[in-house]
C-alpha cells in the first residue's frame, strides 16, 4: 500500500496526462481492430451469401436434370443451359477463391468458436462448388452424347435416304428394259454394288 501512495505522490500532472494519453491510444487501436474484424466478418459473410445462393440455384438445376428422358431438341436446349452455368461456376470459382483468401485472414483474426465456423462455412462451399462442378461435368457430358449421337444419326438417315432413293430409280430402270431375265439381273447386280 505504502509503494502505491509513494507512486501516487511522485507522478506529476505531466506523467498522469501521459498515462491518460497512452490508455486512450490503445483503447482507440483496440477499437480500431475489432472495428477491422468485424468489416472483414462482414464482408465475408455477404460474399458467403452471394456464392451460397447461386450455389443453392446451381444445386437445384443439377438435380432437376434428367438427361435420359429427353427428346433431342430439349437436349440442345438443356445443353446449352448447362453449358452456360458451367461458364457460370467457372466465375464462382474465382469468388470461392477470394471467400478462402478472406477466411484465412479472419481465422487469423478470431479463435475458438468463430474461427471454426469460418472454417467450416469455407469449408462446406468449397464442397458444394466441388459437387456442383462434378455434377455439370457428368450431365454435360451425357448430353454432348446424346447430341452427337443424334447428330449422326440423323446424318447416316440422310445418307440412307439418299441411297434408297437412287437404288428405287435404278431398280425402275431395270425394271422397264426390254430383254430377258438374266439381262435384267445383271445389271440389278451392278446397281446394288
């Protein structure tokens, strides 16, 4: 007690004006920094909102595709939309990339509870996105089948189509000449061939 009056009576004005100063300055950089944590926690949790709704919607048309029971116009059709939202996941990556980058400076800046919930909302749009990305490659890629095969379908049908006609002519040919039976053969079987 007596070290304490003897403190008390040796400061000055000058030193207790001092110590006022120094108590407010790290009180104002104490506010300063949870000032900046939670600027940061903000703007993470809005860019975290931003990528999970689109996730959600992403999320929603994967699993609404059902690229085996369509006609091949709605194939095109769906082609092209998943083809779009592949592009679309691309630009999602890089913002999942600036969520990871922020999480790493915030689980810097927190401990304990709020430091595993970041890690774990990063974690799990990570995840989403993984699956998302994973689902588009799989259901583009059977539509890309789908189409193509179709495609040549439809041209070997065009081709056929094209050969069956021909063949009908040259068949009527032979048909309306003159002459005997085997003449007519004969030049049946160089139609054919």
């Amino acid at each position: 007690m007596w070290t304490v009056s003897v403190l008390h009576q040796n400061l000055t004005l000058d030193s207790w004006t001092l110590i006022w100063k120094s108590n407010g300055l790290c009180v104002f950089l104490c506010v300063r920094r949870l000032e900046r944590r939670w600027v940061l926690w903000h703007e993470f949790m809005k860019e975290h909102a931003h990528l999970d709704s689109w996730l959600r919607l992403a999320e929603q048309a994967v699993s609404s595709s059902n690229p085996a029971l369509v006609t091949y116009v709605t194939a095109k059709d769906e082609l092209r939309k998943f083809e779009r939202l592949r592009c679309e996941a691309g630009s999602r990556l890089v913002q999942l990339d600036s969520l990871t980058r922020r999480n790493r400076t915030l689980t810097r800046l927190f401990q304990g509870a709020m430091k595993a919930r970041l890690l774990a909302s990063a974690r799990e749009c990570g995840q989403r996105w993984d699956d998302v990305n994973a689902k588009l490659e799989s259901i583009t890629g059977r539509l890309k089948l789908f189409v193509s095969e179709w495609e040549e379908f439809e041209a070997e049908r065009e081709e056929l189509a094209l050969w069956l006609a021909d063949l009908d002519v040259r068949l009527t040919e032979v048909d309306h000449l003159t002459g005997n039976t085997c003449e007519k053969l004969r030049r049946l079987q160089v139609c054919v061939i």
